[in-house]
C-alpha cells in the first residue's frame, strides 16, 4: 500500500486553521505576517487555534524578515512560552552571513524545544551548500523535516535538485522527510510523488484570494484529491 502525503498548509489564525482542517490538511504550520515571509504567531494566536483543531501544528520560530537569528535570547523565550502554552511541534532555521547553517543558534533552541519535533525550513534554499548544511544537521535531536523548493527562486526552478534529494533518502543527512513547498503547483505533484515525495506544503495555493483572503476548503480539497491520486 503507497504511503498517504502529507498536506501541510499555512494557517494565520484558527479560521484558516478550521478550513483546512475540513479540506483535508494533515498538518499546519502556524505563522504571523506573511509580508514577512511568516513569523512566530503569539502565544495567543497559538491557543485558539490549539482549540479550534485536532491535526498537528507546527509554529515557526522566527522573529524578523530573513535568514538571520537577530536576537537569540528573545527567540528562546518565545519557543518556551510556546512550549508552556501546549505547542510540541516547530519549524526554524538560520544561516550566518556565509550561507552555513547557524548552528549555535539552531543548538540553542533544540535545547530548549527538549526533543520536539521541528522542520528547518526554506533557509536551506538559501545556503551556500545544501548537502552541507544538512550534514550539519544531520544528528540534532528532533529534526525530522527540511521544508524545500530545491531552490530559491521556488520549486519551478528547484525540480531537478529535489528530485536529486529525494533520491538520496537514507543516505546520511537525508533521513529526514522532504516536504516541498515555496511556488508549489498542482501541476508538479505528478512528478514529486513519481520521484518518491510525500510532504507537500502550500500556503498561497490555499487563498483565491490572496493572502488578504482566507484559506479556502474547497482548495485545500482539491490538492488533497490530487495527492491521493
């Protein structure tokens, strides 16, 4: 029996979070302002959404536009008062300015997420050496997820190097789940899903109506209806 896909979807609040929910999302990653590409919801946010849904949440931790940490200690105090309010699952990651991943940073939250699961996301599309960063990666506690486009300009352009990873499963560093998102399409999971993907992450594919709009159930539906093709 083929393994079912994960359908992860962006959700900004406990409307978008019941809509994606009925539409047949697996699991959704909690973000605030996406005109800054997603950052950490509140404390708040993260509750009613808790008690709005019974499916998976995954809550970023990022503070500021961008792929650096900024203030180390406020991002630690975020992921513990998440962790206090009930959140058990993240998404993060950092670069320094050489495009490695930032490892002590990156170190200092796992520490104190304390074996939860997390994602490190799109911040891979922007490292130096891909294949690196995940070797340097690669024994952290938790991380079982690299959220990818296989390039930054989004997967269009990154199909070849997903297919190349998704190849590479088992190998050291790559144990993890590849979950494609970033310019995702419904006409690309043909080709994911014949390669061996089974993550698949949408955000904007989600709102007809942009990102002002909410998520919508019948679009969710339709990209679980593909995925379970």
């Amino acid at each position: 029996m083929s393994k079912r896909a994960v359908l992860e979807v962006i959700a900004l609040d406990a409307g978008d979070a019941v809509a994606a929910e009925a539409g047949g999302a697996d699991r959704l990653e909690l973000v605030t302002d996406m005109a800054a590409d997603g950052l950490t919801p509140s404390r708040e946010t993260f509750a009613a959404i808790r008690a709005a849904v019974d499916i998976p949440l995954r809550v970023m931790l990022r503070l500021a536009d961008g792929f650096a940490a900024g203030d180390v200690d406020a991002l630690v105090g975020a992921a513990r008062s998440l962790r206090a309010e009930g959140a058990d699952e993240f998404v993060l990651g950092f670069l320094t300015d050489a495009g490695d991943a930032d490892v002590p940073v990156v170190d200092a939250l796992v520490a104190e997420l304390g074996g939860c699961r997390w994602t490190f996301h799109r911040a891979i599309d922007r490292a130096a050496d891909r294949d690196a960063v995940r070797k340097q990666l690669a024994d952290l506690p938790g991380l079982d997820t690299y959220l990818t486009a296989g390039s930054a300009a989004g997967v269009d352009d990154g199909m070849t190097t997903l297919l190349a990873e998704s190849a590479r499963t088992g190998e050291p560093g790559y144990t993890q789940h590849l979950l494609v998102g970033g310019g995702l399409r419904l006409d690309h999971v043909s080709r994911l899903k014949s390669a061996g993907v089974t993550g698949f992450h949408i955000g904007g594919a989600a709102r007809p109506e942009g990102w002002r709009g909410p998520v919508s159930t019948p679009a969710v539906h339709e990209w679980r209806q593909v995925l379970d093709e």
